[in-house]
C-alpha cells in the first residue's frame, strides 16, 4: 500500500547546508525535482527571504551546488534551475532505489522538512535503514496511509473534506460570498456554532498538510 511519509533533515546533512547557515531569512521551497545522474540530482527551487544578488553570490560557493542558473524572478522571489551533488545521498535512494516521489520539500534554516510519497511501507523502512547505516539524521513526522485517500493526502476527516467542498460549491468562499455562514448550516441542518468550529478545524488542517510543511510548533 502506497504511503505518504512527512520527514525532517538537519541542514547540516543536506544540500544547500552552506547557504542556510549564512543567510538566516533564505527559505527554499522545491518546485520539481529529479534524479539527474546515480549521484546528484537537478532541482527547480523557489528562494525567498533574501536579496537575489546576494543569495546567488552564495549559492555560487555553496559545495552542494556545481550548476545553478536563475530561471525567473518574479517579485521578491526567485525561481533557481540547481544541480545538487553533495549531502543528497538520502535523496537519491528514495529517488531512484525506492521509487519515492517529492510531493513537497521546504528548507530553512531549521531544517529541510518534506512530504515523500513512498510506494509502500517497505520503501519507507528501507530509506530509514539507508540513512542509519550512512550515519544520517532522518526524523519522521507523520505517516499516511494511501488509503485514506484526501485524508491521507491532506490530513482532513470525510466530514471536513464535504463540508469544505459543499461550502466552495455554495459561494462561501467567493467574494463577496453567496452564503452566509447562518443559511449554510441551515442547508447543512447543523448548529451555527458546529459549522463554524467544522470549517476552522479543516481549514487548519488544510492549512497544516498543504501550505506549511513542517512548521508544527514553531513561533
């Protein structure tokens, strides 16, 4: 059965450790990535937190990296074309010797945290064994069955995931909304209070399994 694995990495053990030890604000979030050779990968990585023409001065010392090529800069971020090959050992294996799939990836300065989509439990329990016998840190968060399905994906209870989709097919979202908060609970035949509590619960969660990858606890 397919499995969805949230894991944490110290920088220290990973690509692009140099530069998040020198610049504190710099936050990278991967947009793609693949196994580009048996020992590095090419990554497209938006960075944000930081002047350009300094993040890329950086970067340019950074050991992990040996290519890098700015792709777009729109606003006050930028969009990075990188070729990882060193601290990416953990990567490559769940790339291409368990078929793992990165369906999201964020790395700051408290670490690099990422949502894995493994192909069954075995592939999870294998990556962890790699990274003990290689003397890396590897910290699972969370763990979904496939199964589940949104629920899986997105961490919401069937309850919340209708309730969520009914309210966007109502208008609730839309501005300016279509529904009130009181006529959709009468639609639904629940209390204002309950939907209202229903609604910020899985809007949380949403929140928590999309948007923020690993930020649990922090200030």
């Amino acid at each position: 059965m397919a499995t969805i694995a949230e894991i944490q990495l110290p920088v220290g053990e990973f690509a692009l450790s140099h530069t998040l030890e020198t610049l504190e604000e710099v936050n990278f979030e991967i947009e793609r990535i693949v196994a580009h050779d048996p020992d590095s990968v090419m990554p497209y990585v938006w960075a944000t937190g930081a002047d350009s023409e300094e993040l890329l001065s950086v970067l340019e010392e950074d050991s992990s990296v040996s290519e890098i090529e700015v792709i777009a800069e729109p606003g006050e971020e930028s969009l990075y074309q990188m070729n990882w090959i060193d601290s990416v050992e953990a990567l490559i294996h769940i790339l291409t010797e368990e078929e793992g799939t990165i369906l999201a990836a964020e790395g700051r300065q408290q670490g690099w945290f990422m949502r894995i989509l493994f192909p069954d439990r075995e592939a999870l329990s294998q990556t962890y064994e790699f990274c003990e016998e290689h003397d890396l840190s590897m910290d699972i968060q969370r763990i979904y069955n496939i199964d589940q399905g949104k629920q899986g994906r997105f961490g919401l209870t069937d309850e919340q995931e209708e309730t969520i989709a009914a309210a966007y097919e109502h208008g609730y979202y839309d501005v300016p909304r279509d529904v009130s908060l009181s006529d959709f609970a009468e639609e639904l035949d629940i209390s204002h209070q309950a939907l209202s509590e229903r609604l910020r619960r899985g809007h949380k969660t949403l929140v928590e399994n999309t948007v923020i990858v690993g930020r649990d606890g922090e200030e």
